[in-house]
C-alpha cells in the first residue's frame, strides 16, 4: 500500500509539472501580446499565490474588484502559471504574473501600492507582507463559524473586512488581546451582483438547496457533509416527489477526499 501511495503522488508531481509547463508557454505568449502595466500606476493589489483549484475565492471579488478599479489602479498579482492562464481570460482588471519572489518585489517596488488584499491564508502571503508601506488586508472569499475565520493568522494583517456583527463578535470571541479596530464591516460586496439562475420547469415542487462545504485539508477542519449524510438527505428528498434538489458543492468538494467528489 505504501508503495502505490508514492507512485501514485509521484505521477502526481510529474502531472502538475507538465500542466505547469503548458501553462507557462500559454501564459508568456498571452503576455507578449499586452501591453505591461506601467510602473508608478498601481495603487490596489490583489496578491493571490495558488493554482486554479482556488480561483473561486477571486473570482467572487471581480465585480468589486472592477469597480474599484474605475477609481483606482487595481492589479492581481498572481505566482501561478496554471491561475494566471485563466486570470487573464476571465479578469476584468489587470493581472501581472511574478513566479518568483524577486520578481513580486521587484513590482512591487516600481508601482505605488497603497493596500494589498488577501483572499486567503496562503503562507505564501508572507513574502508580500514584510513590506510595511502597503496595507494590509484580509478581505476572504466568505463567512462562515468555521475556526479558519477565527484564527490567530488574522492580527498578521492591517486591516479585516468581515460581513458584519456575527463576525465581528466570532473574531473577539475567540481571539486574545485582538485589535477591534482592526476589523471593518463590509457587508458581502460579492454578492451585491445580480447572477443568471437557473431555468426550471414551474411544476409544483418545492426547491430545495444543498450547498455543503468541501471536507478540509485536515481532519480537524473535515466540516463537510457531502459524504457523511448528504446522499441520504437527498435520497429522502427527491424520493417524496415534492422536492427538487439543486446540489452546489464546493469549489474544492473532492480534492483532498476523492470520494466526496464522486
């Protein structure tokens, strides 16, 4: 068993490494045909350091993040090939690529960056954080009572945008000694945006929605319940012949525990 675990995480690096490597060459070539985005111009930056399996935490921000924009020079600055190929698609503001950490200083010190906002807890952060001009903040990609939004990695930043007063009194809660004027309400930006939903027949059935979170990189953070009773909640449910189930899993739904995904 051992065995097939590191030949199987093996083909997994040699997978990514290749993937890595399309996405390199779409990517430059992608970046040859733009203009660069001036230096002295940006005042607003979105520092985002991982791969396209977590895009959905910029992706929430893009309407506000464009809007901003309008009034202020807003670039993402993404380290990821593979993220940065499907930014500049699907991005309406600037993106800037920087691999390596002497390129993002590098930027950094030709621009005139004001903030710099953070949509998770990437340890990679850290790198853009020691520079003490810029603020920083922690702005997230949601809300919710799971310990990740009340953890001692929120008095690293400047400044915490949460959605309100339940947030607002998690974070005092359960944290010693944090600032509270550190914390600014901003209610959900992300969803002030109206979205095309789905078309559905007009047949009498009541909707039902089953939008459980993934299951975690560790066990202590397994909140999902996509397979401890989500197939027979949903079983139950189709099965009265009143309901209609409508299932959003998690961006992330299956990436650690495979069969959560299925």
């Amino acid at each position: 068993m051992a065995l097939t675990d590191d030949v199987a995480k093996v083909r997994g690096m040699v997978a990514r490494g290749v993937r890595a490597l399309r996405a390199r060459r779409v990517v430059r070539a992608e970046l040859s045909q733009r203009p660069a985005v001036p230096d002295g111009t940006v005042e607003i930056v979105l520092y985002f350091t991982d791969g396209k399996e977590n895009l959905y935490q910029i992706d929430q921000w893009f309407e506000p993040l464009r809007r901003l924009h309008e009034r202020h020079h807003v670039t993402v600055l993404s380290r990821n090939w593979e993220a940065t190929r499907e930014l500049l698609h699907r991005c309406p503001v600037p993106v800037h690529h920087a691999p390596n950490i002497d390129e993002v200083e590098a930027f950094i010190r030709r621009q005139r960056i004001r903030v710099i906002l953070y949509v998770n807890q990437n340890q990679a952060n850290f790198a853009a954080m020691r520079f003490a001009e810029p603020a920083h903040v922690f702005i997230c990609h949601g809300e919710s009572d799971k310990d990740y939004m009340s953890s001692n990695q929120l008095k690293a930043y400047d400044r915490v945008f949460v959605a309100g007063k339940a947030a607002r009194e998690r974070i005092l809660r359960k944290l010693i000694d944090f600032d509270e004027a550190r914390l600014i309400e901003v209610g959900r930006p992300q969803v002030d945006v109206d979205f095309p939903g789905p078309s559905m027949p007009h047949d009498g059935r009541r909707v039902v929605l089953f939008a459980p979170t993934w299951e975690g990189d560790r066990a202590s953070m397994r909140y999902s319940s996509v397979a401890s009773h989500g197939p027979a909640l949903v079983r139950s449910l189709v099965a009265t012949g009143r309901h209609r189930v409508i299932y959003r899993p998690h961006p992330r739904t299956g990436i650690v525990l495979r069969g959560c995904g299925r």
